[in-house]
C-alpha cells in the first residue's frame, strides 16, 4: 500500500499548523487589545471559515489565487503559481485552522488578569516583554489547546484542499481525498484502512491534548521556575 498520503497529511497539517499558530496569535493579540467598532467585523471575517462550508471557503482561495484573481495575478507576475500544489494545500488547510487557534488564543487572552500586564507596565516592562514573558505564559495552556485542535482541523481538511490543490497522487492527495477517492473506486478495503489510519491519529491527538490539560500546568510552571 501506498503510504505517500500519510506522509503528505502529516507534512501539511504540522506546516499548516505552524502558520495558523503564529496568525491566530497575532490576531488574537491585536483583537484582546482591540475596542474599536470594527473589532466585531474583524472577529467575524476571522472565523467564518470555520462556519463556511469547506467547498465555499475552496472556491473563495481559487478566486484568489486564480490567474485571474488578486493573488494568483502577482503570483503570475513574478513567474510562481500555487494552484494544484502542495503549498495550496497547506493554504488551505492553514485557513481552516486558523479560526480555531485564533479563537482560542483570544478565549485564553481574555481570561488574563490585566492588572498583572499593568503592573508589567508600571515596572517599565516594553510591550514584547509583556506578551513574551507574561501574557504568553499565562495564556499557554489555552494556546496549546488550540495548537492541538488546529492540527487535528488541518489533518482532516478535504473540501477547500481539493478544490485548491486538485488530487495528484504523490503530491497533493491527502489521506482525506485518499478516502474519498478510495470510495468512488471501489476499493473500499484501502479506504478502511485510511479511516483506521485518520482515527488512530486523531485519537492519539486528543489524548496529548486530555494530557497536556491534566499535567500543561505543572510541567510550564516548574520549567518557569527553573
């Protein structure tokens, strides 16, 4: 069997992930901080790939990224396209992540006592040492919830990744698009296997996940403390 789609899965959700993590944490960062009149606009265009269909969320990238959209006409400019490649894979499953480690992020904001960053402040504390040193540590058990989260998302993303990156076997077929394909095929004894495969995966995160809820806090504390 076949196992370039596990590879290609894990590769792009780790990858995925890592971008939705830094973007989520800046939005959440900027929105925590953030009263304004559009802050509840923002929030909602943040999200809505998490309430969007999957095949809707698809379709808006491929006119984006499309050679005759926004993106995808700079992109034709400097001579690169993404369309049907594994980078527009990662685009799309980053976009599906991010709503969840950016909701997270700013759940786990919120719930940070400010007078803690203001006393930060009255010490002479810059703003990077504030949110390095206390708002980052204070917040991390949620954040790494939604780091957990957002890479079981990106692991199982189907819609937007086949309508951005098509299904090339060696390339861009996801353990997702494997299923699908699988099914339509016939072969539902390959198909079998990669839900086994998927469940597995997905059952091992949530458990480093139930972990690191039960144990995060001791284990960041102690290594603060040292």
């Amino acid at each position: 069997m076949d196992l370039t789609p596990l590879w290609i899965s894990l590769k792009t959700a780790f990858t995925a992930t890592l971008f939705a993590f830094f973007l989520g944490i800046l939005a959440a960062r900027c929105l925590a901080f953030y009263d304004g009149k559009w802050r509840g606009l923002l929030d909602g265009l943040f999200i809505m790939p998490l309430v969007l269909p999957p095949t809707v969320v698809g379709y808006l990238l491929l006119v984006l990224f499309g050679r005759n959209g926004p993106i995808g006409r700079i992109l034709e400019a400097l001579g690169a396209s993404v369309l049907f490649s594994w980078p527009a894979a990662v685009i799309a499953a980053t976009v599906v992540a991010f709503p969840i480690m950016y909701r997270t992020a700013l759940g786990a904001f919120e719930q940070v006592d400010y007078n803690l960053l203001s006393a930060a402040r009255t010490l002479k504390a810059s703003e990077w040492d504030i949110f390095r040193r206390v708002l980052i540590p204070l917040a991390w058990p949620g954040i790494a919830a939604g780091t957990v989260l957002s890479f079981a998302r990106a692991l199982g993303e189907f819609g937007a990744t086949l309508m951005l990156a098509g299904n090339i076997p060696g390339k861009t077929q996801t353990i997702p698009i494997a299923i699908y394909f699988a099914v339509e095929g016939g072969r539902r004894e390959a198909a079998a296997l990669w839900v086994l495969i998927i469940i597995t995966i997905s059952l091992l995160t949530l458990w480093g996940l139930n972990y690191w809820s039960r144990n995060g806090n001791f284990l960041f504390s102690h290594g603060g403390r040292r």
